[in-house]
C-alpha cells in the first residue's frame, strides 16, 4: 500500500507505509508467500544464535507519473545496514552487509535510479541487517524525484549526523581543555567534566562512523560502555561541582561496581552482551538521576543561579530522553526525529557555562587573594621599616648610653677624688658642705643608668633616699610628706632624667644658699598632675631682687619640656617655696 503525498507546484513525493515483512538470513530475494504485514516504521527482534539477523521486506509501489527525471529511493531511518532492488534491479547498499558490516544507527539513507526502471506496478524489496535480538527497524520510505528526495535527506543527515559530529568534535576539545585546566590547577570538576566530554566524544562516532577499524563486537562494546559512561560521570561531576569531597569508601563502591560490570562486558559472549549493557546502563542512569536530585536539592536550599541553570539543563535532557523513548517504543508518532540529538549542545552548553563560571569565579578569588597578599606584603614591609627604625633607634641610643657611661666613670674616678679631697681640705663648713652636695650628685648621676625605667613611686623613694643623707650631711631637718596612688605608670626615660633634675636641683639650691635649717618636702597628686612642693625656713625677703642663674634658668627650661608650670615664692612670714605642676598624661 503506497500514500500519495504532494503540493502544488512542487515534486510528488511517495510516502510508503506498508510492507510485507519475513525474518530470513538469505543474500538473495526470499519468497514472500507467507509473509507478515506490517506497517512502517517497524521495528524488529528475534532471538538468533548469530550476532547478526536480517529481515526482508517486499513494499509494492504503483506508479501514476510519467517523468525522465532522476529518482530516488529515501530512508529516513535505517538500523543498521539496508540494501534495496527495485523490481529485479539492484540499486545497492549502505556498504558491507557481512562482517564487519558497515553501520548506519538510526540514520538516513539515499538510493537513485532512473525513472526508465519504473513500471506501472512495482515492488521494493529491502533488506535490513542488524543485530539479532536488538535494534532492527526500518522507517517510512519515500520515493520521488531525485532534487526533492535529496532536499529532504540533506536535513535529515544534519539532524542526525551531522550535528553529531560536531558535537563530538567540541566535546573532545573541551575534554582537552578541561585536561589541561585540571592539569594546572588540579581542580577536580575539571576531571570530570573532560572525562564526560571524553565518554560523549566517543559515543558520538556511533552515529557518524560507518566503517569502525575495529571488529563488530568490539565497536559495540565500546560504544555500550561510552554511554553508559556519561551519567555516571556526570552524578561524580555535579558531586564536586557542590564541593562534596571525595570520600573513600562511598566513591570507591560506585566506581567498583561500575568497574567490574565493564569487565564482564568486555568478556561475555554475545548472545548475552545486551542484557548485562542494560544492567551497565540502569546502574549508571540511577546514580545520574541521584545527580539531578542533587541538583534540585542544592537549588532548593541555596538558590544558587548555577544550579538553576542546571536543573532547567538537566530537565530539557529528561524530557528529550523521554520523547525518544516513546517514539522508539511506538508510543507516540511525531515523525522519526530525534529529538535527544538537540540535546547534545545543551549539555556541552552546561559543561561550558559552569567550567567558564568556575574559572572566572577561580580568577576572581585568585585576584582578591592576591589583592590581599599585596596589602599583607605592604603591612610586612611597613612593620619591617617601623622594627627596622626601632633597632637603629635602640642602637643609636646603646652607643649613646655607653658613651655616657664612660664619661661617668671617668667623671667618678676625676671629679669625685678631687671633690672628696676638698671636702676634707675646705677652710670653712660652707666650702666643705657645698663640695660634698657636689660629690652627692656626682655619685647619684653616675649610679643610675639613663636606659633604666622607674615608676613615679619609685622614682619619689629614691630621691627621698638621697635627699635624707645629703641633708643630714649639710645639717638640715628634712620633712618629707607624700600622698600618692598606688601604681602610677612608668615616666618615659626622657621625663624621668628631666624630673629628678628639678628635684636634685631645688634641694641643691636650697643647701648653698638657704640660711635656715628645715626643708619641707611635700608631693600630691590632684587631677591628673604631679604636684611637688619644696620649701625651706631660711631668709626670702629680697626674693625680688634674686637674678636667676644657670640653675633656676635649667629648672624652668626642664619643667617645660615635662608640659609643665614651676614658680618660687616668699612665704607669709619667713622662708619661702618652689613648685612645680607636672601633667602626667603627657610624661
């Protein structure tokens, strides 16, 4: 039974959907007289010792054209090897028909012949080689004239070979790019992600190898592993894409599992060898579909763009798969497109759009930790500079301390013969005394070490210390009165040489020029401030007239670089004081 289909102004084109159809392994035109009558497309199995089975079917075609033109003869979709005649004349073949046949998986094919071969009453007789128990079918056939039949076939080979072959070739770019990204950065997702291009570049030649080099079986099985590959590859890929480590034991079961199914593959005989492939691919298609759950679940609790991205990927895969599945099954009939075959793109659009998302977000972090380590680096050189000035500083004033060291020693070992001499050479007390307070503060300058801290507290009992004996030495009462806190902080060096000069001083003077014999000593804190005040009971009544010498001169010059205020004064009825106001914020 033929269909009539055509358009005006436009090539007939014969659509013929009905054969007769019988199961035989015969080179030759079987006979047909218990033939079975079957519709097109139509697909077949039969259990069969050998490797490969044939089928042959017998489609009349009558004929209502008177033309010249060329024809053709089209099979939109053939597994896996056809050859045809045309009443008693053989168009030809895909290729082999024996071992190794040549392979054309679900793909189109294009017979011409001369319209002079056609009669008014015509049979095609075709004969389909494939495996035995597997894949078999046959499409609907079109006859016409030879520029339309090859238009149509033109769209057809891209949609199934074509497109194919592309796609294999950019998947094994990317599998050598990816290699090459995981080589230097050894990123795991980048693994995977070119052992799937690796798995869907080899399973891609399926549609476009005609000849394999290799034999039969083995082609086969390489083409069955490479498939069952890639949604195992991929449930390991989305796995580290959402930086699930790798785990020993969990990964090394999946891995075994799928390890051992291959070899038993690779060494079945081959009546067997399609039954263990499902098991290959059930196992592997179940840890996919753990993928995509994993992907929605990520979705769900993150909102992550790229698993959106992914989800939706994955969704448009499910349901091109599932459109395929019922077409091949003669659920639904929609044409013979696949439509599994568009989804190639889709998925090596995914794989790109996340390795291209990784590695810029890879660069972008590298970029914000070098930014990082710029600005640590900085930080180090600064403090390097800052320690760097300390220990010059710290050298500086080492060299500085023991110069003065050294001068000190000489200072005691000159200065302070000389002035023990005069004090027991001296004609007169006033002599005598004024040499000792000399040699007192000889001894106390060279006693202490400029590089040495005090507290206040400490710095206050030392001169009481030294201010008791030279006053006992002079023959002075001292009066020492003294209300302080506990703990007050250490007075940086330089405010330390400066305050206990000011206070040797006022006692000084005092011993060489006072006429009375009482000091008074009296030290309060208020406010924040050292408050000292020194006085005595000698004559102050030409206060006014006194011309400050060297001593008060470096008294005052010494008070203000401590920040600060000193005065002396007469008191109401005899004697008088000196004070001095000390901040010990800024000391």
């Amino acid at each position: 039974m033929s269909t009539l289909s055509f358009a005006q102004n436009q090539p007939v084109i014969f659509q013929l959907n009905h054969a007769n159809k019988v199961i035989s392994d015969s080179k030759s035109i079987p006979d047909f007289t218990h033939a079975e009558h079957v519709s097109l497309p139509n697909h077949w199995t039969h259990k069969a010792e050998q490797f490969y089975g044939s089928v042959w079917y017998e489609i009349e075609f009558n004929n209502t054209i008177n033309t010249r033109q060329q024809w053709a003869i089209y099979l939109p979709n053939v597994n896996m090897n056809a050859e045809i005649w045309l009443n008693d004349v053989y168009l030809g073949s895909g290729g082999s028909m024996q071992k190794p046949i040549s392979r054309y998986w679900h793909s189109p094919m294009i017979f011409s012949f001369s319209s002079s071969d056609l009669k008014k009453n015509n049979k095609f007789f075709i004969r389909v080689i494939a495996y035995a128990n597997e894949f078999g079918h046959l499409g609907d056939i079109h006859v016409g004239e030879y520029g339309a039949i090859n238009s149509i076939y033109s769209k057809t080979i891209f949609n199934t070979v074509n497109i194919h072959t592309i796609s294999g070739i950019l998947a094994g770019v990317y599998a050598i790019l990816m290699s090459f990204v995981w080589y230097k950065r050894h990123d795991p997702v980048f693994f995977w992600g070119s052992l799937i291009c690796i798995a869907w570049s080899i399973s891609s030649m399926n549609f476009y190898v005609i000849n394999p080099i290799l034999g039969d079986l083995y082609w086969e099985k390489i083409m069955l592993l490479s498939m069952g590959w890639i949604p195992l590859l991929f449930f390991f890929f989305i796995r580290r894409l959402n930086s699930k480590p790798y785990h020993h034991y969990f990964d090394g079961f999946i891995l075994s599992g799928a390890f051992i199914i291959n070899i038993v593959m690779l060494i079945i005989s081959e009546p067997h060898l399609f039954l263990v492939s499902r098991v290959f691919h059930i196992y592997s298609m179940l840890w996919g579909l753990t993928g995509v759950f994993i992907v929605f679940y990520s979705w769900l609790k993150y909102r992550s763009s790229s698993q959106f991205t992914m989800m939706i990927a994955f969704i448009l895969i499910a349901v091109t798969g599932a459109h395929d599945i019922l077409i091949q099954n003669h659920i639904i009939k929609t044409g013979e497109a696949f439509w599994l075959n568009y989804s190639v793109p889709i998925i090596l659009l995914l794989i790109g759009y996340l390795m291209v998302s990784r590695f810029l977000n890879a660069v972008t972090k590298f970029e914000k930790l070098n930014h990082e380590l710029e600005s640590r680096v900085q930080l180090a050189q600064r403090k390097i500079q800052t320690n760097y000035e300390k220990i010059i500083m710290l050298e500086t004033e080492q060299a500085s301390s023991n110069e003065r060291e050294r001068i000190f020693r000489n200072l005691h070992d000159d200065m302070g013969a000389k002035l023990l001499s005069l004090v027991y050479k001296a004609e007169n007390d006033e002599i005598s005394t004024l040499a000792r307070s000399a040699m007192n503060d000889l001894r106390d300058i060279v006693s202490k070490k400029p590089s040495q801290k005090y507290t206040l507290t400490e710095l206050l009992e030392d001169w009481h210390h030294s201010t008791q004996k030279r006053c006992e030495e002079a023959g002075f009462i001292l009066l020492w009165q003294q209300s302080l806190p506990q703990n007050l902080q250490l007075f940086m060096k330089k405010a330390q040489q400066n305050l206990m000069r000011v206070q040797t001083e006022s006692i000084t003077n005092i011993l060489k020029h006072s006429s009375g014999k009482n000091i008074k000593v009296a030290i309060l804190f208020r406010f924040e401030c050292l408050i000292i005040t020194v006085s005595d009971d000698g004559d102050y009544s030409n206060i006014e007239y006194w011309q400050e010498g060297r001593g008060l001169s470096n008294m005052r010059f010494r008070v203000k670089h401590l920040h600060g205020k000193i005065r002396w004064q007469a008191g109401p009825i005899k004697g008088g004081f000196v004070r001095w106001i000390i901040p010990l914020v800024k000391n």
